[in-house]
C-alpha cells in the first residue's frame, strides 16, 4: 500500500532533517571582489551524526544576469572532488580559501552560493544553501527587521543601515524624499508614524555609482471594523451575479485579530495596507473584503491573506494558484498564458482568479450515470497515461478507452499537491486544480467528453491529511508558519497530534472539528458543481477519526463521521458515487454500505473498495493462497454489490510483474514466458469480471503492463522509486499477444454489461486455494431466450486437469471463449483442461455477438488536428473522407504505428478516416482545425 510508501517516506524524511545540519558560514574579509582571495569558514557541524571525519565545499554562483553555474571542481554529489575538500581547523571549525574568478573560471560573478558536505551526499548529508554577496561595496539594513512593522499612531520607526564604504543615503516616504546623509557609512533616523507609509532607504558609493535599495513599510495597528459577512457569502470567493465587477472574499481565522489583504490589484502592490484591511465577523469568526471595480493586468487576479502582518498565505479555498518553484516546469502546451510569479514582491503560494471569463459551454448538462453494480471503473494517474499528461491528452485517448468499454474513470488526485511528478497523496489545497494537468477548463472539457461517451468521472480525493503548505496548517503551528513544525492545539482543522498510532501522513486532519466539516462539505459541493463531476473515492478513510490507535476495530464516530459526509454529499447529488478506501474490520463496513441518506432502499448507497490483489497474482503465477472470493460482496456477508474489487490498483504491484519474475512453470508451461504470463490474464480476467459487482481496472493492465510499482527511472527496483515516473506503454498495442488481452477483456466487459445475469444475486464461487476454480450465476428471472446459467471453469495450475462443470441442464451450450457450442447429454460429464485453461459456458446464447465486441482497437490523434494526425499501430491503408463521402486523402502501401499523416491542404472542418489492418477496418471521425 501506499501507506507504508508513506510512512517510509516520512521516516526517511525524519532521518533528513536529522543529517541535515544549520551551518554557520563567515567570510573574510567580510566584503570582497570577484578577484579577490577570500575563506569561508562554517562551523556548527557535528561530522558524527554524518558518520564522516572529512567535509567538502559544494559551491556554485549568480552572474548578472541571474544565471547560476557551479563550480567546476564540484564532482559529484555522491563523490565530491578533493579539490574542494575544507581545511580541518582543529576546534570543530572547517575553511575553504579561493579566489572567485579562479574557482569558476568567470569574471560575471555578483553572489556566491555554497554549503558544506560530507564526500557522499546522499541522505542530506549537508548544510543549508548559504549565500554571499561579491563586492567590496555592501550595505545592510539593520532596522526595522521587517518588511512590514505595525506601530501605534505617533511612535517611532527606527531605520538603520551599515555600509562597507562610505555612501550617500536617501530615505523616500510614500514617494517623497523626507532624508538624506551624504559620506557616511552608518546611517540612523528616528522616524514618527503617523500614517500608513511606504519607506525606500537607497545607498549610493560615490566612486563606483553602484547602489543599493531597500523597501519597507510601516502600518498604522489595524482597526478592525466589526460586520456580519454579506448573506449568503461563504469562505473563499464569491461573486455577486448582478455586478460581475464585484468579489467578495471570506476567509474563516478563529483567534487571528486582523487580516489583510495583498496582491496586485488595484495600486496594492503587495503591500499590506490597511485600505483592504478585512472586516470580522464576531459570531462566525471569518474575516471578510468586498471588493469593486478591481483592476488587474490581463484579468489575472492574484492575492494573498497576510495574516497580522507575519505570515501570507493562499486563501485555503483557492480554486487555483501559481507556485514560485515549480510553474516553471509546466508546458505551455499543457497550460497556456501562466501568469508569471510575482517574483521579489511575496513568496509562497498565490491564489489566481481569472476575471471575466465566459462560462465553460457544457455539452452534457444532465449525464446519467452507470448504476453502481455496473461501474467498470479504470484508475488512471495522468501523469504516467499519456508523455503530455494532460487532460486534453486523456481526451485524446479516450476511443481507446471506450472501445474497452469502461464506463467510468477514477482520476488520481488532481488538486493542488506538492511539486509536479506526483501521485498526488500529498494535498497542499483541496479545491485548487493543479495546472500540471491543465487549465480548469481543460478539465471540464474532459468531463464532457468522458460523459458524451457515458463515462462517469470520479475523482480521488484525500481528506485525511494535507502537507505543510496548507494554510490552516501553516496559520496555528509552533514555528511561525514554516512547514515542518507541529500543529497547535487551538488549530481549527489539524489535529496537534495524529491519533493513528501506525498510520501516519504528512498533518492529520481532525474531522471531529465542526470547522473541518464545513471545510470537507464545501469543497465536494465544489467539484461536483463546478466540474460536473460524478463522485468520489476517499482516500484512507480509516484515519478519519480521533479515536487513538491504528484504526483496526470498529469505531462507531468514524462511522458518524463518514456518515454525515455522504449525507451532505447525497442532499445536492442523489447519485453521486462515494467510495471508501477503508480497509476496517467488514463489521464497520457493514454498517457504512447499509447507510442510506434518504432512508429508502432504493438508494445505492457507499462503496467501499476490495484488495483482491495478492490472491489473484497468486493465481496468475500459478501457486496455492489465491482464494479470491473476496471480490464479490456475498463473501461478506453482504446482499449488495457494495464492493468495488480489483486486482490491481495504484497501491499493488503490478500482476505482469510477478507473472515474469515469479510464476510458476512445468515442462514447457511456463508462466515467466510473456505469451503465457499474458494468456493467464485472460484467463484471470475470465473470474473477474463475470463476478457481479463493481470493478476496478488499473491503467495498462488490459495490455499486460508489466513494470514493477517501484520501478525507478534507470532500470532498476527499489521501494523509493514507488510513486516516481513509470514508462508509458502505448507501443504495446503493436503487440498481438497483448492486444488479446484488450479484446477479451473488452469482450467480458460488454457481455456482464449487456446481460442481465451478471446482475443477478444468485451466484457461487468456488475459489479457494485449489488450482480447479468455478463460478456459477442463475438469473432467476430469465425468460425466453435469455441466459438463465452461466458457468465459469478454469485451470489455475500449470499441469493438465479434468473437472466436471456439473451442468444443470442438458442441452446446446455456448462457449463464449472459443465461440462455439456444445452439446450437454449427460450434465455430469467430464472437461479437461490444459494448464491455464478456462471456459464460460452458456445455456442460451448471449444476445450481444461477439463481433459486436471486436474489432480494432487502434486509436487516432490527436483529434482535432491541425498539421498532422497519427493511428496507435500498424495500418495498411488510411483513407479521409470529407463530410459529403468524397474521398480527399488516400495513404497507402503500409504505415508503421504512429506514423504521421500530413493533412495538409484540408480545409477546416469535420471528416471520415477510414483505417484498414489486414482485412479489419475503422472508421472514425477526426476534426481538422
């Protein structure tokens, strides 16, 4: 599970903080040029805690153009190079002496980088980055120490500043000089606030011209204007319909005397100014501006709360932000016109809203979502599906997915999270759509298209904790807003202690608290109906409690909690999915499955997820321990189709995987060859999903993918590699055996789609540990032609078996594995199979043929098109229609997958593409624009 990935992950990242030291650096002389001869001293490090006697210098610089190089002489970071190895000084101090232009090779050098290590690294065997300014010409403001200093009416500001030589200073307020001293090197002013003002201290070395310039502020003690919050107003953004030039921001701060807010509307600047000091609500405890008329480049809207003038936070229900470090990486072709950064003017998060957008114009208004014992749910982590990982790359790709014949797809995380390369567990906004995926409208547009196709959109969401840049985490922590301190007791949604004694993640979320419920239920409001999306899967569902422990036993407030939740789900979306990764004892999920919001039965109520993982690959590789009766909700004890199974999931390791690496093999059978290892999905795909019920597919295992869970980027495996990048795999469609795989699943998919009698509650698995397995469905009310039995026999072994089916009738029965029939005198007969063998029998043939269900599975992109357009695998011929049947375009003589084919010359519009493979063909519409 991913749990234990975590815990790793978080244990690992206790020991780094640990090897991680604070080094104190000096330089002499203090001041310096680029060509001259300097040491740096660091002291403060224990050489021990790395279990090392030696310690490196690690060095890089800035030019004037704000480009960093390191130094040449660095080595490796597992290997430092013993040109930059530091003098031991004898009395816990280490020294490096150089000249800059020397070490780099580079007369452009205006700061110095540096930290000191160990020779290896690796493990945060390391100081801080620490950095020092080049020229002899510097100058330090001393005082005030902060950017911003609150100050009563009529005190005084002290400023201070020091320089290394002597310079002329100049002292702006608000704009106006009000200062200035000439020819000194230790400037000092008194100054009486009086107003909200604006300071610029300039220093000016006569010689040289160079300057430098200091901004600050001073703001009046804020007097906070008492006021309800607007009716109808709640946290985070809101906007008043009848003046579009009107938003209202609320945001809810218990015991935080006065906010502010800043960012660059208006002539704001960033600054804190009590102009857009924000009002209190006394009775609700939420802070609270109505802005109008704003005025922003672009329409981009960006903000932040600063909080008592100490610390600036997002708005904890932003719908998107910019990220200082990690925007940089995203593509333009992913998500276009970024905004950039207001680098130099804040730091952290900064909540983004794009005014005067027209509405997204959805093409689905009123999608009919599967009903839940019919979900074929394909889990799928954007990042690893498509080399775009884009929403619009999924669209792309969703024939493909279609042609499967899923009917629903449950996203991995896509809120704001951490960095880029990402599973996405590690939440940093729970309403903020993450940009590495794309725009907000990208991701509607992918909704529409997934419910055109009638695929229900589910999204993975994590409510058991959040990491150290939520702002709530970051309001009521011990360290003053860092992220790496301990929630406070007082903190309205963190608990200050998680209460999972094996279980632990990043800040754990207290759902006990009323704040925290009201935080939950808005942001599901929230995607539902901004996004149209379909339902949820909670992540960790067992640590949404207090209860002190490792959340094993029944626990009857994590039931009330759960409870509520979906209620509140259920009063504005009467049949949006609501799944739980529980994993709590089946008494407890007994009880959450049977809850139903509305009281009636016909509601279908939460499902809860099904780890049949280890038994299936158990009987994929060919071994004992695969019982996997735990599929189906009957194993339960339960008499609804509540559990949605799978046998691989984000969390498993892959079944291809240990199929290769472990299966098992007699005489020429052997598992760990790829043609077999892919016939025993088939095979298991066969028990699967003819189980009625829900089921889950994880991506690319209809295609055998046979990459570990913790494969890493050079080849090798490793438990730290879990969540990193995994290869993406399109090029198996160009493998016979593989897309095999696709077909029959395909073809299973739409026969338990299609046929009553995979609904029915009338059936029996005969799994256990045994290779000879069986299942048995009666659909009690059959009539006429339609199949009342369905019987299920396969060989999990690797040798030859005999076995009786036990017919319950005589007569013509069709298997649908070998498309033929079979003639039943004698209901007791005998059936042998060879190893990895199976068969599923009929008594009446299914009313969906199976050449309903084939076909090619090839999929065309990108659609629209505009240069060129592509078909996944090999085609003989490509032929383009346009919308009156005239042939335009005609490619042939063979093409390998992928190839591009130029549509050049083609006009804007809609047309036909007709592919043909051997004697198979496809037709499919493709937009030129």
């Amino acid at each position: 599970m991913k749990y234990l990935l975590l815990i790793a992950a978080i244990l690992w990242s206790i020991v780094s903080v640990a090897q991680q030291q604070n080094g104190v650096f000096t330089v002499s002389p203090p001041t310096f040029d680029q060509d001259e001869e300097i040491t740096i001293t660091v002291s403060g490090i224990d050489t021990s805690l790395w279990s090392v006697n030696d310690v490196y210098f690690w060095a890089w610089y800035q030019n004037s153009s704000g480009q960093e190089f390191d130094s040449p002489t660095n080595g490796d970071w597992t290997n430092s190079n013993e040109a930059q190895k530091m003098t031991a000084n004898g009395d816990g101090t280490f020294s490096f002496t150089f000249t800059p232009t020397e070490l780099y090779n580079s007369t452009d050098i205006v700061e110095l980088g540096m930290l000191a290590k160990a020779k290896d690294g690796t493990g945060d065997k390391k100081t801080q980055d620490n950095r020092i300014p080049v020229g002899s010409f510097q100058v330090n403001l001393n005082s005030p120490a902060e950017t911003t200093t609150l100050i009563n009416s009529g005190d005084q500001l002290s400023v201070e500043a020091t320089a290394s030589l002597n310079a002329n200073f100049v002292l702006t307020q608000n704009g106006s000089i009000i200062d200035t001293q000439n020819g000194i090197t230790s400037y000092s002013n008194n100054l009486t606030i009086t107003e909200d003002s604006n300071f610029e201290l300039t220093a000016t070395e006569p010689n040289s011209g160079e300057i430098f310039e200091f901004q600050f502020n001073a703001v009046l003690t804020p007097d906070v204007t008492i006021a309800p919050v607007p009716a109808g107003a709640q946290n985070g953004i809101n906007y008043d319909i009848s003046n579009p030039n009107e938003i209202t921001l609320v945001i809810y701060a218990p015991e935080k005397e006065f906010v502010h807010l800043i960012g660059n509307f208006n002539t704001n600047d960033w600054t804190i100014d009590n102009t857009y000091l924000l009002n209190f609500d006394d009775t609700t405890d939420q802070h609270w501006i109505t802005l109008e008329n704003i005025n922003v480049p672009n329409d981009d809207f960006l903000y932040q709360y600063s909080v008592e003038a100490e610390l600036v936070i997002p708005d904890p229900y932003s719908e998107m932000v910019l990220d200082p470090f990690n925007d940089q990486f995203i593509e333009e072709s992913t998500f276009a016109n970024l905004p950039a950064y207001p680098q130099e003017q804040t730091t952290e998060l900064v909540s983004w809203l794009k005014l005067n957008q027209p509405d997204y114009d959805w093409q689905v208004d009123n999608f009919t979502k599967p009903a839940q014992e019919d979900l074929v749910i394909y889990e799928l982590l954007i990042r690893d599906f498509d080399q775009a990982h884009s929403f619009q790359a999924v669209i792309d790709r969703l024939d493909y997915l279609e042609d499967l014949g899923i009917n629903a797809i449950e996203l991995m995380p896509v809120n704001e999270f951490d960095g880029n390369l990402s599973w996405g567990y590690n939440p940093a906004l729970h309403m903020a759509l993450d940009k590495y995926y794309g725009s907000p409208n990208d991701f509607k547009a992918f909704v529409d298209a997934c419910h055109q196709r009638g695929i229900a959109v589910i999204l993975d969401v994590v409510f058991n904790h959040a990491t150290g840049q939520h702002p709530y985490y970051r309001m009521y922590n011990d360290c003053g807003g860092c992220y790496n301190g301990q929630a406070t007791a007082n903190n309205p949604i963190f608990n200050q202690n998680d209460p999972n004694t094996a279980f632990q993640f990043f800040n754990d979320i207290n759902h006990e608290s009323l704040a925290t419920q009201d935080y939950m239920d808005q942001i599901n409001k929230f995607w539902i109906e901004e996004y149209k999306i379909d339902g949820y899967r909670f992540d960790f569902t067992k640590g949404f409690t207090n209860t002190v422990g490792d959340g094993g036993g029944f626990d009857q407030s994590r039931i009330d909690l759960l409870t509520r939740m979906y209620d509140d789900i259920r009063s504005y979306d009467e049949e949006a999915y609501v799944i739980l990764e529980h994993f709590a004892p089946d008494s407890e999920e007994t009880v959450l499955i049977n809850h139903r919001a509305s009281g009636s039965s016909n509601e279908s109520g939460m499902l809860v997820w099904g780890n049949v993982n280890f038994n299936y690959n158990q009987a994929t590789m060919g071994y004992d321990n695969s019982n996997f009766n735990r599929v189906a909700a009957q194993s339960r004890g339960w008499t609804t189709p509540s559990v949605v199974g799978y046998m691989e999931s984000h969390d498993e390791e892959r079944l291809m995987y240990k199929n290769l690496e472990f299966g098992n093999g007699s005489g020429a059978y052997d598992v760990t060859e790829l043609p077999t290892a892919l016939d025993r999905l088939e095979l298991a795909g066969a028990f699967y999903f003819t189980v009625p019920g829900p089921k889950m597919i994880w991506q690319f295992g209809e295609l055998g993918y046979e990459f570990s869970i913790n494969y890493c980027e050079d080849g090798s495996i490793d438990n730290d590699c879990r969540t990193g990048p995994k290869p993406i795999r399109w090029d198996y469609l160009n493998d016979n055996n593989r897309t095999d795989v696709y077909e029959f699943w395909s073809k299973l998919i739409a026969l338990r789609l299609n046929e009553p009698i995979f609904k029915t509650d009338n059936y029996t698995l005969e799994v256990a540990d045994d290779f000879e397995k069986k299942i048995y469905l009666v659909d009690d009310n059959a009539s006429g032609d339609e199949p009342k039995y369905v019987i299920i026999i396969g060989n999990f072994g690797v040798t030859e078996l005999t076995t009786q089916p036990f017919f319950q009738e005589a007569g013509t029965w069709f298997d649908v594995v070998t498309e033929t029939s079979i003639e039943v005198t004698d209901t007791a007969m005998s059936v042998t199979l060879a190893p990895g063998e199976f068969k599923i029998y009929f008594d009446n043939q299914p009313s969906l043929s199976t050449n309903q269900v084939s076909g090619l599975d090839y999929s065309l992109y990108p659609n629209p098109a505009k240069e060129f357009f592509s078909i996944s695998n090999k085609v003989d011929r490509v032929q383009v229609f346009d919308i009156n049947g005239r042939l335009v375009k005609d490619y042939t003589g063979g093409f390998e997958a992928n190839h591009r084919f130029s549509s050049e010359n083609l006009n804007s519009g809609l047309y036909f593409v007709r592919y043909t493979d051997k004697k198979q063909s496809s037709t499919e519409k493709l937009l030129i624009h």
